[in-house]
C-alpha cells in the first residue's frame, strides 16, 4: 500500500475529546472516525487488525469445533419475550417498531436468536454437543460510551453458543474455549490477559469469567492476591474478615446519640471503631417490596451481589417509603419494621454486640446480635471487597486492588434459555430433554484498542506482528534525488512479491514528518531508504518499540524482511 493512497489523515495534536491512549492514537493514527456518539467509522489500518484478529478468533473456534454462522441484527420481539428479556432489560436495549407498528429490537446479544435457531434443527440426541458462532455487528445504547473502542455503542463480537447434554460435558467444553481464548489473546500479543470470576449480569447462568488486560487505564476493578494468584472482578470479589473476638451476649441497651446520623460522626461520638457499628441502607424493588440490609459500618454494599438475593431490579428507597416500614433515615436498624425483607451480611452476622439504629431520631442501641435480634434475616455475602482483606483462597494474601479491561467473557448458561424458549430434544428413550448452554463473547473493536492500551510507547502503538496493519514499513528519504526512487520502488516490487504486507511511504516529505507518522501507524519493521545508504549499498532498519537497529545489504533485503517477519510470529504463536 502506497502512503499517497492510504485513505485517512494522521495528526500530530492530541484530540480534545480523546484521555485513553488508545483513543488518541486511533484518532491521530488516521484509524478511526467518530460518526456519533459511541460510533465509529473504521479507516483501512484499523479494518486490518480487526479482520487479523477475526481470523485468528476463526482460527481457534474452528479447533474446539465451532461451526460459524451468521444471525440478524434486527430482531422481532417476540424472540425476547420469550425470555421475558424485552421487558427487564433496560434501555441499553434498542427497541424500536417498523412499519406495520411490529415490535422489533437492535440485538445487543444473540442468546433468544442462536436458541431459536437451534431448537429448529437439533431435535435429536445424536445431534449433541456442538457449538455454533459468528462474528457479528452488535448495538447496545450505552449510557457511557467513552475510550474510543474500548466502550462503544454499536461493535463487532465473536459471540458463541454451546448445546450440552449434560453438565459433565459443559464444563468440559467450557474449559477447551477458556483455553482457546488464552491462545486468541496470546496470538493477538497479549498474553498477559488473565482470566477472573465475575459475575453473570443480564445473561443468566450460574459460573462466568471474564478475560482482563491488566493496565491502570481500565474501567474495571480486580480483587487481587500477590500469594496465591487469586482474582476476581469487583462485582464478585470475596474476602476473609478477621474473627472477632468472643464476648458473652448483653442485653440491648438503649442509648441517646444526638446528631449523630453518619457512621463517622456515630464512632467519634461513642469512641468506637467503625467495625463496632451495623449500619443501614433501605433500597426499593422493581415489584415494590422495601429491602432492609444491615452491613458493619467499615464495609459498602456490594449491589451486584445484592441482586443475586433479590433476584430483580432495586433502587434507593427514600425517606417516605423508609418511614413507611418505620424506619427513621441515620438512626435505623432491621428490628422492628414492618412490610420489609432484611438482608444481613455476613460480616455481623456472628460479631458480638454491636451498635445499630434504635428507629429513632438520636437514638441507638448497643449490643445488637443478629442471632438474638433479627433471627429471620437472610443472610448473605453482600459485601464489598476492600484493599487489605484477607484472601478467601489462601487465607494468608492480602488483596491488592488492580484495574483491567475486559476483552472477553465466557458463561456457563445453563438451561435459562433453553428452558423458557422450550428447546428440547429426544433422548436415546424417546424422553424430550432441555439442552444445557455455553455462551462465550469477544469484542474485536475493543481488543483492537486494547492492544494499544498495553502495547505503545510515548509515539504511537507498537503493533504485535501477528496483527500489525501491515508487517513492513518503506520509508524513502530524499526521493527526488538521484536514483532513490527507482531503487525504492524496486525494493517495494520485491518485498511485495516476497508475499510481505509493505506501506510504503511514496511520498517526498522530510525525515521528522515520515517517522512521526510511522511512529502513529506502529508497523514492526521499518526500513529507511536514502541516497547515502544507497551509495553505501544498504538500507536502515529500526524495530518498532525496540532499540534494536541497524544496515542490511541491498541484495539481502527481501530474505531479512522474510526471516524477521517469520520469527516474530513463530515468537508470538509460541507464546500461545
């Protein structure tokens, strides 16, 4: 490709909208566009590492025996009615009607699709496992579009669907895709993306993880211990509270703390640890049903966690409906209220007499126990993880709090969709059988800037070879000079011919304005071309993000090229 055709321009300021990275030189790079808010349009460089990484998502999906597919954008509701998915997702859903006023959405996901899909066609239990997939565009109106690619509303996904007879022979295949997806990310050139527990949102399903670039630029907070490895997103992350100490149960005693409606302004007022106190937090279900949880004072309410106990959508309660159960906002507690579900964590449903809300203004009671004084609470890990908790793995790490990207997730669905969409099948007896579902996602557009994110120096990105939008880069310096330019387009004639993937700068701009722009495309290989290196009888060399350098013989070019290329790969696909 000759640089004076390469549709997109590369610029040397710093987009105003753009703080991530990737976002920057994507749009400097001449790799993207935006169209609207969360859209973009893809320039030939990015188009090229997109499609790279799609042959080689191809490439392994097709080794563990998926079998690609392609599925409509556009779907008509009923399919998520099915699920009852239409109605309880929110507007991160794009509905919309067409002309005959028939209810249609723009799919975020391909579950409802795949399923009817596939209860038209495996029937029988012959026809079990196997695994469909495609590589698809996605839209899902995101409320925080931001990074470029990294967060988006409409993006390309490799999303894939596994149909199992059995649970043994889920978790089975479950393992062989989390281990293709280890050589996708490795062949991609970032191995360092590891798998993590996280929870499984809107899909459904019992066991999920997710596959994380590990950099400080990312959204999503990882639960981390140095001693055993442990990790887990955020969402779902555990710990081991330390025990505390045992202490004969007192009696409640009612004690007057005026002003006293913050936890922090609660522990100064009876010089206590935060520890010590239980606090409150009133929230309101989709269905109307007012939820008490009670937490110790020191530790947040883990939201995602919560919604595993509720089981449907909840906001924050206010003070209307918190002094309709008769609790009374700062000085409350679960004992004694009415109409209401409480939930209790764990972290003070074995701690000795603490200090909990009285339901009364400037009011609390010491020595609350939650065996003695809410003995129908549910209890339940609710909890947020905190930097120094104990490991729940090793129970000897402490964790440390790091941040990621997620490039990938992978669910152990279960029958959820199956199930509600009636797919079944007739066992080796005749007997009709619900299928047991795997589903597993990556999203190339963010991938592509993730890639970025952890490959890039203070220039530009520094492309794996395995995905670089081209494999070599042609810089010619003083064209018009001599017999530079004939030389130049030989050597691009040769290289090209060679099956190498050349952009060649053809154009007769000044050193600094070439390796700038060289720098923003981040190609692996550079070769430099001048009138002086040609009277020598050689031509420079420079590896991107390296400082490796140095002079090749003209007639050795094209074998030098060949050889680097071939072993960066073989390098990178060893990795993996």
């Amino acid at each position: 490709m000759r640089m004076s055709r390469l549709v997109g321009r590369r610029h040397k300021e710093k987009p105003a909208e753009a703080t991530l990275i990737s976002h920057i030189y994507l749009l400097r790079g001449g790799y993207i566009r935006p169209v609207a808010n969360g859209i973009y349009s893809m320039l030939p460089p990015a188009f090229r590492v997109a499609a790279k990484i799609e042959n080689i998502i191809r490439e392994e999906m097709n080794a563990i025996d998926g079998q690609e597919i392609k599925m409509p954008v556009v779907l008509p509701r009923e399919l998520w009615d099915e699920t009852k998915r239409y109605d309880t997702v929110g507007a991160e859903l794009l509905r919309f009607e067409d002309r005959t006023k028939h209810g249609m959405l723009l799919a975020m996901t391909h579950e409802e699709a795949v399923t009817a899909l596939a209860r038209t066609e495996a029937t029988s239990y012959k026809d079990y496992p196997f695994m469909l997939y495609q590589i698809q565009t996605k839209f899902r109106d995101e409320a925080r579009s931001r990074g470029g690619l990294i967060r988006v509303r409409e993006f390309t996904m490799k999303d894939a669907y596994s149909f199992h007879r059995t649970q043994e022979d889920l978790d089975a295949y479950y393992d062989r895709c989390a281990k293709a997806y280890h050589r996708i990310y490795a062949r991609c050139g970032v191995p360092e993306v590891v798998s993590i527990q996280s929870d499984t949102g809107m899909m459904g399903g019992k066991v999920a993880h997710e596959y994380m670039l590990l950099t400080d630029s990312g959204e999503d907070k990882i639960a981390q211990c140095p001693e055993c490895g442990y990790l887990a997103n955020f969402e779902v992350a555990t710990s081991i509270l330390p025990e505390t100490q045992k202490e004969e149960l007192k009696p409640l005693e009612e004690v007057s703390t005026p002003g006293t409606s913050t936890i922090q302004d609660l522990a100064q007022f009876l010089n206590l640890p935060e520890s010590k106190l239980a606090k409150v937090v009133f929230y309101i279900t989709e269905s109307k049903k007012m939820v008490t949880v009670m937490i110790r004072g020191d530790i947040e309410v883990n939201e995602t966690k919560l919604a595993k106990v509720l089981k449907e959508p909840f906001a924050f309660a206010n003070d209307a409906e918190i002094g309709a159960i008769g609790g009374v906002p700062g000085y409350a507690s679960g004992m004694g209220l009415k109409n209401c579900i409480v939930v209790v964590d764990k972290s003070i449903s074995t701690a000795p007499n603490l200090v909990c809300g009285a339901n009364k203004k400037d009011t609390h009671l010491l020595n609350f126990n939650v065996s003695r004084d809410l003995p129908d609470a549910i209890i339940a890990d609710i909890a947020t993880v905190k930097e120094g908790d104990i490991c729940p793995v090793c129970k000897k790490g402490h964790i440390k709090m790091q941040r990621g990207i997620e490039v990938g997730n992978i669910f152990k669905l279960g029958t959820f969709y199956t199930q509600s969409m009636h797919m079944t099948y007739a066992d080796e007896n005749g007997t009709e059988q619900t299928p047991i579902m795997g589903c597993y996602g990556i999203g190339v557009g963010r991938l592509v800037g993730s890639v970025i994110e952890a490959k890039h120096d203070d220039f530009g990105p520094i492309w794996p070879m395995t995905i670089a939008p081209w494999q070599v880069q042609l810089n010619v310096l003083q064209m018009d000079k001599g017999n530079t330019q004939s030389v130049a387009e030989q050597i691009y004639q040769e290289l090209e011919k060679a099956g190498l993937e050349v952009l060649f700068d053809d154009r007769n701009l000044s050193p600094g304005a070439q390796f700038a722009e060289a720098d923003l495309m981040g190609i692996p290989l550079r070769l430099v071309i001048s009138p002086r290196n040609i009277e020598k009888g050689e031509v420079e060399y420079k590896v991107r993000g390296t400082d490796e350098k140095g002079f090749i013989p003209l007639s050795e070019i094209t074998s030098f090229a060949q050889n680097f290329v071939k072993k960066e790969i073989e390098r990178i696909n060893a990795i993996a």
